[in-house]
C-alpha cells in the first residue's frame, strides 16, 4: 500500500501542472474545455481553461511557475475575464502573494495551489 501510495505521489509531482489541474476539476464535478474564443487580438493569451459546473462558468489561468504568482497576475486575469464577460475566474499556481490573496479575496478570485490539487487528488 505505502508503495502504491509514494508510486502516485511521485507521478503526481512529475505531471505538468495543467495535467494535475484538469484532473483536479474533472474530479470536482467539473466539465473542463479549452477557450473557444478568438485570442487573435491579445497580444498575451491568458486564459488556458474554461471549468463549468451547474451552469457558472469559470476562466483559468494556470501559471506553472516556480516562483510566488504576485497581484499584477490575478488583476490582469480580472481584467482578461471582465473583458470576455467573465465572473469568479481561478487561477492555478505553485503559490501566492499576500497582496495577490488579498485581491483575490475581494474580487472573488479563486486561488488553487499545486499543493492543494495534490492533497485533492490523494483521497
């Protein structure tokens, strides 16, 4: 049992954090899609998923990234969001800024940690 245990922890920390972060939201009941909207016009592409449950749909930035994701990453992800008619985006990284949770806390901003998904995807 340890074996299996270490065996999919290990394959876990090897996966790319889009994988992890895909299967984290197929496993929360979520139905995961790529953007089907045209990007042509940004110079800077940021949204990497569209996550629906029960009819609200979620933009996601994922940053696999191995340094802290600071606030000027979740504002441009509010404004990318706001601009395509967007509400409760999330953003998926390593980890997070105190000001970065902060803004995020009050504009509604979900923030996943890889570690989180990991925790998740061990149950």
């Amino acid at each position: 049992m340890l074996t299996y245990f270490l065996s999919c922890e290990r394959e876990m920390l090897h996966s790319s954090l889009m994988e992890l972060a895909i299967r984290y939201f197929m496993r929360r009941g979520y139905r995961v899609d790529k953007p089907r909207f045209d990007e042509s016009y940004s110079r800077n592409p940021r949204i990497d998923l569209i996550a629906t449950k029960q009819n609200r749909v979620h933009p996601v930035m994922i940053k696999n990234w191995k340094r802290t994701v600071g606030v000027n990453v979740v504002i441009s992800l509010d404004k990318e969001s706001q601009d395509k008619g967007f509400s409760n985006p999330m953003l998926v990284a390593e980890k997070f800024s105190e000001h970065a949770k902060a803004y995020a806390n009050r504009r509604g901003i979900i923030l996943i940690t890889k570690s989180e998904i990991i925790r998740e995807l061990m149950r």
